[in-house]
C-alpha cells in the first residue's frame, strides 16, 4: 500500500538506507511497532521499535543515525533473530559493538511517539548510515579491523597462568585449613567430617550414590517382616509343600522316560 511519499507492506514502514554517500546500492528496512504477548522490561509496550533487515556490521551508533529526529532513544538491542523476548548476547552488547550477523534491533523510545515517527519516516528519501563522526566499517576494512583486534596470546597466557596459580592457591589454603580444623567441633558442637582423616568422606558420585541405595534396599528387605500371622505363615509353608511334591512328580516322569528310551544295542 503506497499513500504518497510512505510505503506500508504488511504493517511494516519500508524506508531507504546506504551505507555512505559514495555508495550506489540501496537497503531496504522494514518498521514496525513490537508487539508480543509475553510483556518484558527490556522491550515495554508501546515505546519498542522492530527493525528487520539490518545490515551486517551495523552498529547501535549506525541505527541512532538512521533514526535522528524521531525522538530520543533509550537503548538499542541487536540480535541475530527475530525473538520474542532478548537474548542474553544483546543484554550484554555495548555501543561500540560491531556485530557480525545482526539482522534485527529492538529500539526503545523514550516516549511512545517516537514509534510512530520512525514508522512516519519517509520511504523515498534515502537516509545515510554513517558519517565522519560515524563510520560503518564493512567488507575488507572490517576483517583487517578484527585481525588488529584479536589479543596477544603470550599476554592470555600469561593471565591464564595467572589466574590458575591464584586458584591452587585458594585451594592449597582450604585444605590447610580443613587440615587444621580436623576434629575440632564448631560453634554447634559438631566436628565437620573431611577426607584429610581417618574417616574420610566418600565423593558423590553416580556409582557411589547407585551402591548406597542398593545397600539400603538390601538392608530394608532384610528387616521386613514376613509371614508375621500364623495364617500367612501355614499358607507359605503349604505352597512350598506343593512345589516340592509337584517337581517330585515331575522328576519321577523323567527317570520313567529315561528307562524306557533304553534299548539293548550290541552292534
């Protein structure tokens, strides 16, 4: 539906965007007012602006830019997907941030107009995504960024080496300290059983926790009562006389066929 300079297909605002002032190519973005059923705190109703249709490496900046003039914005999601609630990856994304893969923002107004601005922009006015003061760093430019980004490994190293002699540390102490504390009752009165003892504690493992519990099924069957009325105990000892004398029977009529398949074989 085209109503003069605006153009609307399925309830989405379809506006005009290049990447620069020397670029030939168009995109086309695709505005809509968020509406969801499940109501969250990062995107209230009303004030949260659906972008479909970003571009790769567009920034939080790069969307203020396109958006200038339509009131004052709160913050800015960028995601992968579109989702109905926020990923934790775009909780965490930062102005600076220079996505990959983003193909949907979540803008959140100030106040409810500047939704209805955004989706007022007009669809044949072609809007810049960068400026001096903000780049869109794309295609070649990006890669060589990323390989200039990418951190010293001897200084991970180095932190990484740190960071674990720091834990065998913390840990060497907790077991001095378990070790000094063996046998000593706490405030309560109770002494805190370890495996630096004699009686050391067994670890909780799946194997462990399987022979615990079979060990206390066997110790519970041991202590059910069986046959506790005499009732129940003469109808226990009648079946056993019953299969006694049924398989006596039936080994009777074995050995009757076994004498009688003899036969008096000479050659």
């Amino acid at each position: 539906m085209d109503i003069g300079s605006y153009l609307v297909i399925q309830g989405y605002s379809v506006i005009q965007v290049k990447a620069s002032e020397r670029s030939r190519a168009c995109r086309f973005l695709y505005l809509k007012e968020h509406k969801s059923t499940h109501q969250t705190v990062e995107w209230p109703q009303g004030r949260t602006l659906e972008i479909h249709n970003i571009p790769p490496y567009c920034t939080q900046d790069n969307l203020r830019k396109i958006l200038n003039g339509c009131g004052e914005i709160v913050r800015i999601y960028l995601q992968p997907k579109y989702t109905s609630m926020p990923l934790k990856a775009s909780l965490t994304l930062s102005s600076e941030a220079n996505p990959k893969n983003v193909s949907v923002a979540y803008v959140v107004f100030r106040k409810a107009n500047g939704v209805k601005n955004a989706c007022s922009l007009a669809y044949d006015t072609e809007r810049l995504m960068s400026d001096k003061d903000t780049p869109l760093i794309s295609g070649l430019r990006a890669y060589i960024k990323e390989y200039k980004d990418i951190p010293d490994i001897k200084a991970m190293e180095e932190k990484a080496e740190t960071y674990l002699a720091e834990y065998y540390k913390r840990k060497d102490e907790e077991v001095q300290q378990e070790k000094d504390m063996e046998g000593i009752p706490d405030e309560d009165g109770f002494i805190k059983v370890t495996r630096h003892g004699k009686n050391k504690g067994s670890r909780r493992t799946e194997e462990n926790e399987r022979k615990a519990k079979e060990k206390m099924r066997l110790k519970k069957k041991k202590t059910e009562l069986k046959d506790f009325y005499t009732s129940q105990f003469r109808e226990t000892k009648r079946k056993h006389i019953l299969e006694l004398q049924a398989k006596f029977e039936e080994d009777k009529k074995k050995i009757k066929e076994m004498k009688a398949a003899r036969k008096f074989r000479p050659y």
